[in-house]
C-alpha cells in the first residue's frame, strides 16, 4: 500500500502550462535547465509526466516550473515519532542504544 502523499499528481494542464511559458519566452527546455542547475533529461522527464515530483531533484524543478506550490505553502505532516526525535535532538541526548524499540522515547 503506497503511503499518502502532500502532492497530488501534476495535471497534464499544468505540464501544458508550463511548455507553454517555456516556449513564450522562446528558451528550450535545455537551455532552462542548464540556467537553473538541473539535468536536462530529468526536466524532460518531469514535462513528460513520468517523474511523480514529490522528492529530490524532480520535485525541485518542479517547484521552479510552477507545477508545485513552494514548500512553505505545504503543512508539514506530524508524527508521533518525529515529535519524539526532535524533542530528544533539542535537548541533546540523542543515544542510539542497541535494542532500543522504535517509537520508544530519546532518554
């Protein structure tokens, strides 16, 4: 079962969009990537629909074509056991004890 994800899939609207801004400001998808520092190919990938942009340099390019709302604009997902890590990391005890239980407390 595929965990849920923040990001729903990128519309195939969105993917036109962007081809579209690209191509009114007359540069290639090559030339915007190598502006921008990413890998042509992964952007040809992106504007192709078969990267799913939700980590990494996918969901980078992402974000700079506009398929994405920037990070900021996304709640960031809670769990219990993050609550406890970052919890332990403020106060600087961060002891990785052999056989200690997942989602047991830092002490």
């Amino acid at each position: 079962m595929e965990a849920e994800s923040l990001f729903p899939p990128i519309s195939k609207e969105a993917i036109r969009r962007a081809k579209s801004r690209l191509a009114l400001d007359g540069e290639s998808v090559g030339t915007w990537a190598s502006r921008n520092g990413f890998a042509a190919k992964t952007v040809y990938q992106v504007l192709s629909g078969s990267r799913r942009c939700i980590r990494g340099e996918s969901a980078r390019i992402a974000f700079a074509l506009g398929l994405r709302p920037l990070p900021d604009d996304v709640p960031a997902p809670v769990s219990a056991h993050a609550a406890t890590v970052a919890t332990a990391a403020a106060a600087g005890s961060c002891d990785r004890r052999f056989g200690m239980q997942l989602g047991e407390p830092v002490r």
